[in-house]
C-alpha cells in the first residue's frame, strides 16, 4: 500500500499517558528524519479492552501534541478479512490447527524445564480426527469455540534490533486466533498482515514488545512479508519500575493540559530524549539523533 514508512499504533483502551506519547514521538522523528511517510494505526482488534471513544480521544491528543500522519487511519476493526485471508494461506499449507485449551490449562501444563514459562507445550497440536471432534463438541457445549494456533516449524527464531542487536526467543504454536467466546483475531496475526498491507518497513515501539518480536518476525517469513527495521525504545516507568499507568496520577496528556500549555509537555518529552530547552516539533526534529538516545528506562516523577 505504502512503500517506505513507520507507523504509530496504539491500543484504544484509554487515554495516552507521557510514556504512550514518548513512545509516539520518537516514532514520528524516526520516521520524518528517515523520509518515510508516517501512518496511524488503530489497534482495536480487542474487542473487550477496545472502544471507539477512546480511539477518537486518542487521535485528537496526538494532533493536539502536533504529531502529523500521512493517508487514512487504519482501524483494525475493519480488517477482518484480511487476516481471515492470511489465516487460510496458513492452513492451505497445513499451519493451523484447532486447540482447545483454556489459558489456565496452557499455564499449569508440563512442560520442559528449557521452556519460557506461560509457552504453548503442544497439547492439541497431534490429536486424532476423533479426539478433536469429542473436545470440539465438550467446547460447543459450554458455548464455546477453540482458538486456532500455529504450527511452527522452528523452534527459534531471530531479529535484529537497532539497540538490542540480535535477539533470538523461543518459538512455540502461538494463537492465530482466540477460542473462547470473543474469537478474536490475535494481535500477533493481526500486526503482521497490516504492517505488510501499509508497507511499514520500520517499526519503532516500546521495548516491552521485543519479547514477542521474533514471533512476528516468523509469521511474516511465512507469509512473505519482510521482517521491518525493528527499534525497540526503553519505557517510561514509575518508582517502583513498572511500565508507568494511569494509576501512577496526573500522566495523560489531558491531565498535563490542565496545568500546562502544550509547549510545555512538548519540552518535557525533550528533555527525556536528552534535548532541554527544545519546545517545538519542528526544533526537536532538527536536533534529534537516533544514536544518543537513552537506552535507560526514564522513571517518572
């Protein structure tokens, strides 16, 4: 769709706080010093924790902070067909099969000591026509449906990262697809074919989501879509360490509005990419240099 560009793309469940708002920041300079284009996508492919209210206050905190995208939003809402598409090239080439476990049986499951805790151990990735038939119907009973996984054919996979450089983590049959009662689409599905769909090539987002990189990366070789420059940006967290929240008081942009002019949080943001006195968009623009970026969380106070 676009060739040559980064994107910003948060989950609608409530307000942006300083750290999403860092986060997106250094996401736009990345992408304007580069020349790419820059686009928003609206990752509402969670239909519990995701409302179009929020998506919409969102949107209008980014123009307010001056942040400027190129084309449409893309809202993920309205992308099921696409990821049902990707979804029938993986099982058309035997990728997918049917799982009936619940998370509680994934987490308390035997697994070998060499696995990352929480990983899928394989419990329905072998079972015979008849067992799934019995389990699909015990599922159907309870108004519920299995998720659909993945068969991975790796047991590793690996990215490069502009700060972390190589990462490599472990590959299990991740979910394609929820079960449940909600069946909605992952967001590891879901963030592959639209990235692929926009042409993103660049993807600069909070270090949290390196674990789950590799997995994407995988995906995407499977699909053909090319794995993009990943850059993975520290986070802003509270005094305790914790990915900072709206809990930790007065951190949303509207919040900061109300005892602060707009420059102002424009000069603190700076500040924590190590350019005080820089107040503007088009300044910290001028000056911003990938390379003297913090590699440290910034601890909020």
């Amino acid at each position: 769709m676009t060739a040559h560009a980064g994107r910003y793309a948060p989950s609608p469940s409530g307000d942006l706080h300083f750290g999403n708002l860092r986060t997106g920041l250094i996401a736009w300079l990345f992408a304007r010093q580069s020349g790419r284009k820059f686009l928003l996508r609206v990752e509402d492919v969670d239909s519990q924790r995701s409302t179009i209210d929020s998506a919409h206050r969102q949107i209008d905190d980014l123009l307010t902070l001056g942040l400027t995208f190129d084309g449409d939003i893309l809202y993920q809402s309205d992308r099921s067909a696409a990821y049902q598409r990707a979804l029938d090239r993986l099982r058309a080439h035997g990728r997918v099969y049917e799982c009936y476990c619940s998370r509680k049986d994934v987490q308390n499951a035997p697994r070998a000591a060499h696995h990352v805790p929480g990983s899928y151990p394989g419990t329905c990735r072998e079972l015979d026509d008849a067992e799934r038939e019995r389990r699909r119907e015990e599922l159907a009973a309870q108004g519920r449906k299995p998720a659909l996984r993945l068969r991975a054919d790796v047991d590793t996979f690996t990215i490069q990262d502009r700060y972390h450089g190589e990462y490599t983590t472990e590959i299990d049959d991740f979910v394609l697809r929820r079960g449940g009662q909600d069946t909605d689409w992952a967001y590891n599905l879901a963030v592959v074919v639209d990235d692929g769909f926009q042409g993103i090539d660049q993807v600069v987002r909070g270090e949290d989501l390196l674990p789950s990189t590799p997995r994407q990366a995988y995906l995407g070789s499977l699909l053909g879509i090319p794995a993009p420059e990943y850059v993975h940006v520290p986070l802003v967290v509270n005094q305790a360490g914790q990915r900072l929240a709206k809990r930790d008081g007065a951190v949303t942009l509207r919040e900061m509005l109300l005892e602060e002019p707009v420059h102002h949080v424009i000069g603190k943001l700076a500040e924590s990419l190590g350019y005080p006195d820089v107040f503007t968009l088009h300044k910290l623009l001028q000056v911003f240099n990938p390379d003297d970026l913090p590699r440290e969380p910034l601890v909020w106070r």
